[in-house]
C-alpha cells in the first residue's frame, strides 16, 4: 500500500488533475490519495477569516462564490458535468462554510480552523469525480474522521494512537474491498468533533501520518518540482534534483526554507523507515527523490543542499552581570516557553544570547518579558542559510569554503555543530538569494 499525496499545483486546474489522474491510474496496488486545496485556495480562506473577523459579510460572500465558480469552471473543464453529486457536495460545503460564518451569536471556538479547511473537502471532492470518470474506484473519505488531533487551533497536533486506531477503521474496509480512498490533507478534528488544521503546509505530513498508521511502503509527495533539490529553483534555476536524502538531512532543510516538504513529514515514518519519495506531477518519468533513515547514495557530496527561510526575527539579550552567573539561559528560554514561541537558530557567548523567531504578534510581550533579564535588541527582515549535508561535521574545510564564498555578506549570526548535518547562519533577507547562489555555486558548480 502506498499513500500518494498531491500538493496545490497538482490540483490547481484541468490539466494538473488530468496529469494527477494519469499518475493514480499507473500507480499499482493499494492507494490511499490525500490532497492539498487548490492552489491559492488556502489564501483566499486565510482573508475569508480576515473579512469575517471585520464583520465584512459582503466580502464573505464575494470570496466564497468565486471559490465555488473556481471549481465548477474545472469539473466543466474536465467534462464532470454528468457527475451524479459533484456539484450539489461542492456547493454544500460553501452553503455549510457560509452558514458558520453567519452564525447569529457570534463565531464558535476554533471557527477559523473549520473555514481554513474547506479548501482541501472542496478539491477532494473533484479528485474523487475525476479519478472516478476514467472507472477508477475512488472514494471520498473525511479526514476529520481519521485524524485526530489536540485543540491548538492553527496548528494541531496530532494524535498518533488514535490516528492509528481511526484508520483502521475507516480506510482499511476501503483498501479491503478494492476501493481507492481519497482523502483531505492538513485537516483534522479534535475527539469531541471540532474541526481543525495542522498548520500551512500540513498536508504532507497528514500524508505521512496516514502512512505510519497504516505501514504504507512509502509516502509520495507528489508536487511542482523533481525532488528534493541542491536549492530552492526559484533562486538557483540551474539546481539539481538529488536521488536520494537522509529523513535528517530533509528535516533540516524544511525546517530552515525548503517548501517543498513540511518540516514535521518525516517524524511519523522515521520508526518504520517508512520512505518519502518526492515526484514530479507534470513528470512522472522522472524518478524523484528516495528520503530514507540511511543513504545509499555512492557520490556523497558532504554539502547536498542550500536552503533559505525568509521572514525571519532575530532577539538578542545581553546581560553583563550574568558573567559567570548560572540560570541564564533557563530564565530566558522560560520566557519563550510561556508565550509558546519556537526558536529555530540560536547562537550564545557568556553574556548575551542571539536567537530567531518567526514574527508573531505575540513577540512584544517576548521582548517586555526578556526586558527583565537584561538588554534587547530586535531585528526583523532576516533570513536563516541552512547549508545541509550528513557529513558536513567530519569534512574537512568545508566551513573555510563557506566563507569564502560568503566573503562579501555581512554575517549576522553563526550556528554550526549542533547537529552533524547542518551549518546555519543569519544574512539581512535581501542578501539571502546572492549568497545561496554563491553558496550553489561554490559547492555544485554553474550550470552544466
Ligand atoms: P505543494 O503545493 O505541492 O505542496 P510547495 O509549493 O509546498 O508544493 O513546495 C514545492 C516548492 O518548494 C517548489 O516549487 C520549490 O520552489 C520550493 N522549494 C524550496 N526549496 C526547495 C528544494 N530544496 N528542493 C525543491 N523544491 C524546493
Ligand atoms: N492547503 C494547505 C496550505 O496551503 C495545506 C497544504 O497545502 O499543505 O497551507
Ligand atoms: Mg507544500
């Protein structure tokens, strides 16, 4: 059984789903397909909630018909039209959206997840009628039913036993009896039925949570790209798609920029060494990339990729009178911990720490608190380099030839040797793209 995930562009429009349709049907075996919205989609939910939060149901109302025409538009152009239900499933789900957000007496807890969400039961929705108009037998399945989840609304956290439990439930019978369930990625709900999500980019991990509960043989992100790349290609257009990756060295990479996986999608599947392989929707000749506990790869470039997170908040305290002093870092990590912010890059000397964070309304009261342990500076419009590769640690000189190729950008910040696979560092956002193509360069060379 393999669990086949398709991202946003891979369902964006006719031609994606037609090209998704060819990749299910030459796919062998039991599959269970899970799906992102439509491309853009989850956008337009994210200003739907802005509107609603305003009070502008007009707006409400403009954005969710277009929604709707959006789809019809695709299932006319893929000749749907004689689908028993898919037109009156996908205008339920915009009635049942609207009616939510009309609700007389104000919007329910968690109301916002339930509207993020819609995307993904709307694009299912088409998957199933187009998959089934070639006599595919796809089923619709309801995420919320399998995936489990805590109650941190915008970015839940799942529940791995029940997860297992539910899908035994309800997707083995489907796979038993032949069937082919298509499911929504990045939703879920919590045990008494309210609707959640696990955050932006969820929907491969829901993939790879389907896929630990159910000992998938291996998880296929199917998206825009060949596979995990030596740089995001929209900054270095002439990268390279590697063959193969380690689970670590594809955590690093998402977790500092790499959009083409969710940083958590690995997680699930690292106990079963259950693989990912990332695909090529628009090329299913090409044969992707195999992300798996050990790499067999014979070519073992210590450095295998450069990645590249914009947006990024650096804090740094310094506290003079913590020479020497113990409990420093506990008291400031309290403060992060308090207002539940992540921090990503951290780098300390005996006196001050520097460390990024996402930007979050929530940082004001961050910096009020750390105002107490000592002095606070704040720089937003900062970006983190990850240079990934399992061997950087045991290779000798690599570091030399990062700087050099660095030679010219003002490094902010340094962190190198917390993990064997990654040296980090921190460059004003616009200088990000020159240094990772000088970074490309240095370590892959120019175009071939
Ligand atoms: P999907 O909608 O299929 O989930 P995403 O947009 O989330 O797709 O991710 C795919 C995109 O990730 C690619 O189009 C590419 O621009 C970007 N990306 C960033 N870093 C990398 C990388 N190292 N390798 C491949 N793609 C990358
Ligand atoms: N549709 C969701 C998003 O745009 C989840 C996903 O595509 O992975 O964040
Ligand atoms: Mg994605």
């Amino acid at each position: 059984m393999i669990v086949m995930k398709f991202g946003g562009t891979s369902v964006a429009d006719a031609s994606a789903l037609t090209a998704l349709r060819t990749a299910v049907a030459s796919a062998t075996g039991s599959r269970v397909i899970v799906v992102s919205a439509l491309a853009g989609v989850t956008d337009l939910l994210v200003e739907v909630t802005t509107e609603a939060d305003q009070g502008s149901l007009d707006g409400v109302a403009v954005r969710l018909q277009a929604l709707l025409d959006r789809h019809l538009d695709i299932a006319r152009d893929l000749g749907l039209g004689e689908h028993p239900s898919l037109e009156s499933d996908l205008q339920a789900e915009l009635t049942r959206v609207a009616a939510r957000l009309a609700a007389p007496g104000g919007l329910a807890e968690g109301w916002r997840d339930a509207v993020l969400g819609t995307g993904e039961l709307l694009s299912s929705r088409l998957v199933v009628a187009v998959l089934q108009s070639v006599g595919l037998p796809a089923v619709w399945c309801d995420a919320r039913e399998v995936i489990r989840t805590d109650a941190r609304f915008g970015g839940a956290f799942p529940d791995r036993e029940a997860i297992a439990v539910l899908s035994h439930s309800v997707i083995e019978p489907l796979l038993s009896a032949g069937q082919i369930p298509v499911t929504q990625g990045f939703i879920g709900s919590t045990a008494d039925g309210r609707p959640t999500v696990l955050g932006r980019g969820g929907s491969d991990f829901s993939a790879a949570l389907l896929g630990a509960a159910l000992g998938a043989e291996q998880v296929e992100i199917w998206t825009d790209v060949s596979g995990l790349m030596t740089a995001d290609p929209r900054i270095v257009p002439e990268a390279r798609v590697l063959a193969e990756a380690t689970y670590d060295e594809a955590a690093e990479l998402a977790a500092f920029g790499a959009k083409v996986l969710h940083p958590a999608t690995q997680l699930p599947l690292i106990e079963a060494r259950i693989p990912i392989v990332i695909r090529n929707t628009f090329k299913p000749e090409a044969p992707g990339t195999r992300i798996v506990g050990e790499s067999q790869v014979e070519d073992d470039l210590p450095v295998r990729s450069i990645s590249f997170k914009r947006g990024v908040v650096v804090l740094q305290v310094r506290a003079a009178r913590m020479l020497g002093a113990f409990g420093f870092l506990r008291r400031i990590f309290e403060v992060f911990e308090r207002h539940e912010i992540v921090v990503d890059v951290l780098a300390t000397s005996e006196v001050s720490v520097s460390l990024t964070v996402d930007p979050s309304p929530r940082l004001e009261a961050v910096v009020a608190d750390l105002r107490v342990i000592g002095e606070v500076t704040m720089r937003d419009h900062r970006g983190i380099i990850a240079v990934v590769g399992r061997a950087i640690r045991d290779t000798p000189g690599i570091t030399a030839r990062v700087y050099q190729a660095i030679a010219d950008v003002n490094i902010e910040m340094i962190s190198q040797g917390a993990s064997a696979s990654n040296l980090t560092f921190i460059v004003r956002e616009e200088q990000g793209p020159e240094t990772v193509r000088a970074l490309h360069r240095t370590f892959f060379g120019s175009a071939p």
